[in-house]
C-alpha cells in the first residue's frame, strides 16, 4: 500500500510542475553556479553542481540538484530542486517544491509550497499565499500561510499565522506566542499540544489520538519520507541526465532508442552478453602487460554504461509514448525526457511486478547503449 501511494503522489506532485518547466532552458552544470544580482536570465534554469546561489532574476523556473542552494533574488515561475542545504530568502512567483535535509524558508511564495526536510525552518519574513504541505523530522514555522497548513513531523514548533485549517500529525506539538489560526486547528498525537494562551485560533481545537503507537507511526512516517525524496532524487538526476545525453549526443541517442523500440529482444539480448562479457574480457586484457591500460578504459565505461541503462530506457519509453500521443511528427527532445523518465519510475514503483520489469529495463537499456555506440 505504501508504494502505491508513493508513485501516486510522485504523480501528483511532480508531473504537473516538471512536465510545462523543462520545455525551454538554460543548462548550468558548473561546480558552483552563480547568477549575480543584476543579472537576468529568461526562460527555466537546469542546474547541477556543488553549490547554486541566486541573487539576480530568472524568469521562468528553477529546476536544481545541488548540495546548496541559496536563492535571495527572483524567480518568476516554480522553484523545483533537491539538495542538502536550501535556503529561500527571495521573491517566488510561483511555487516552491524542495527537498533536503536542511531547509530554510525567509521570503515570499505566491503560490503554493511543498517541502520534505528532514529539519524545516521558516522565518517571520516568510509568506506564503496559499497551502504549505511539509514532511520531516522537525519543523519550526514563525512567518504566514495564505490558507491551509498540513504536515507531519516529530516535533512542531508554531509561531505563524495560518489564513486556513492547520493539520498536523506530531509527537509533539508546540502552538506559540504570535501563532494565529483563522480556521480549526486539526492535530494527531498521543500527547496533548502545548497551547499558549498569547495564541489565536479562529475554529475548534480538534485532538485526534493515533490508533498506534506514534512512535511505529513516526518510523513509518520516515522510512516513507525517505523513499519519497529518494524517488524525487532519482527523477531529477534521470531527467538532468537524459537532458544531457539528448543534447550533446542526440544521433547516438536516437540510434540507441530506435534499436531498443525495433529489436527489444535482440536489445535484451545484447543487455546480457554486455553485463557478463565485459568483466571476462577486462580479466583477459588484464593478465596481458599491454592490455592493462585497455581493460582499465574498458572497465570504466562499463560502469558508466551500467549507470545510463535505465537513463536509455525512459528515453526509449518516452519516444514510444510521444509517437503514439503526439499529433505532429516532430517533437521536442525534452518532452521524450521529462515524460519518459517520470512514466518509467512510476512503472518501477508498482508492487510486485514493478522489480521485475526494471530488471527488464536495466538489460534492454544496456542493449540500447550498445547500438548507441556502434553505429554511426
């Protein structure tokens, strides 16, 4: 039942943001990117590296994978971007969908907010104009939410002002000085909220006690959040990766994919022989003198080649799945990308048969590899 909700909120929560973000862009893939403040850059921003920082303006979205992300200029679309540290301090116009371990929320959203963090922190400046979803392990919230607020979280700590219902599921639950609810407060745990009487809450005060142990709930609750930002990870790093790959070598991609969709089974079938074959000829080339720097070369892009398989198969899934759908002949290299890699990890994601066919997709992507780089 888990994995079934886990791919059905990937679908909900990635699908509608990613899919209309990607479609034009400009890639950053440096160490450690910044854009200046009196710099602006049209259009989305796809970025990996070390380290983004934003003081200057973009005016589409900002699509990210970075240990840090720091943001205090402006950004017309949607923030969509996973990293270790995340620090908001800018203006958002559209929404914000992070997740990291450390999270820092300082300036203004217009719309909405989704954030899975292990530690979530929101500042009196921050505001956002409409619902914030959150999930971690701690969260302490000053700032104002446009309408609802919904998490859940080990502990809450709440000094902001919420236009709407607060939900919230929490071991424990801290409502302070300066926090203002205009609707119900909704909250599950098997402790009682410590409530301050500085406080304002509009509606009822609703306490709902779990049905077990929070304690089994919170570990639920995490291993949950985990796969969760792992999945959101893997799509991005799919995405970034198959971005590249269509950019800079789009008639190897398009030889790899056409064979993958045309010969499946020899694809298979050349997927085997390559996973097994390679390690046997490294061993030989490595018991010659002369052949030690050859096997060294050949084991590397072995490697690389494991990495991408799965990274073919979306691409190929994608192709298939445009050629089918889309009206015109020609289309954007990007949508095979962005629909390919999210079809694909919602397919890996069903119970049961969802291993068996990554499985498939590892040997039949390992195969399109293969075509890739043999033909011209």
């Amino acid at each position: 039942m888990k994995k079934i909700v886990l791919f059905v909120l990937i679908f909900l929560v990635v699908v509608p943001f990613v899919i209309p973000s990607v479609y034009a862009f400009t890639l950053k893939a440096a160490e450690d990117t910044v854009i200046p403040r009196n710099e602006t850059i049209e259009g989305n921003v796809v970025a990996f590296g070390n380290s983004v920082t934003v003081d200057g303006k973009i005016t589409g979205d900002l699509i990210c994978a970075v240990s840090s992300l720091v943001v205090t200029g402006t950004i017309d679309g949607d923030i969509l971007c996973a990293g270790k540290n995340v620090t908001i301090a800018g203006l958002t116009n559209g929404n914000l969908r992070l997740a990291g371990n450390h999270v820092e929320l300082a300036g203004a959203t217009e719309k909405n907010g989704t954030v899975l963090a292990q530690y979530l922190f929101t500042k009196p400046s921050f505001h956002l104009g409409r619902e914030l979803f959150f999930a971690g392990n701690k969260a302490d919230l000053s700032g104002s939410v446009g309408t609802d607020l919904s998490g859940v979280a080990s502990t809450i700590v709440l000094h902001s002002s919420v236009g709407g219902n607060a939900t919230l599921r929490a071991s424990q639950l801290s409502v302070l000085d300066g926090a203002a609810i205009g609707k119900n407060l909704i909250y599950t745990s098997e402790n009682s909220a410590v409530i301050s009487s500085a406080s304002a809450i509009s509606g009822e005060t609703v306490h709902q006690i779990p049905e077990k142990s929070i304690h089994a709930s919170q570990r639920e609750n995490n291993a949950f959040l985990n796969s969760l930002m792992s999945a959101f990870i893997i799509i991005l790093a799919y995405m970034f990766i198959g971005l590249l790959l269509t950019h800079f070598f789009p008639r190897q991609v398009e030889n790899g994919t056409y064979a993958m969709e045309r010969q499946p089974f020899r694809s298979l079938g050349w997927g085997v022989v390559l996973l097994g074959g390679t390690p046997f000829v490294v061993f030989l080339l490595l018991l010659t003198v002369i052949g030690i720097i050859p096997a060294i070369i050949l084991f590397l892009f072995y490697i690389i080649a494991l990495l991408l398989s799965q990274v073919f198969t979306s691409l190929t899934v994608g192709q298939k799945l445009l050629d089918r759908l889309w009206t015109e002949k020609k289309f954007d290299s990007r949508w095979q990308v962005i629909i390919g890699v999210i079809v694909t990890i919602l397919i890996y994601s069903i119970p049961i048969i969802g291993w068996l066919l990554s499985i498939f997709g590892f040997f039949w992507g390992l195969g399109g590899i293969w075509y890739a780089v043999r033909k011209r």
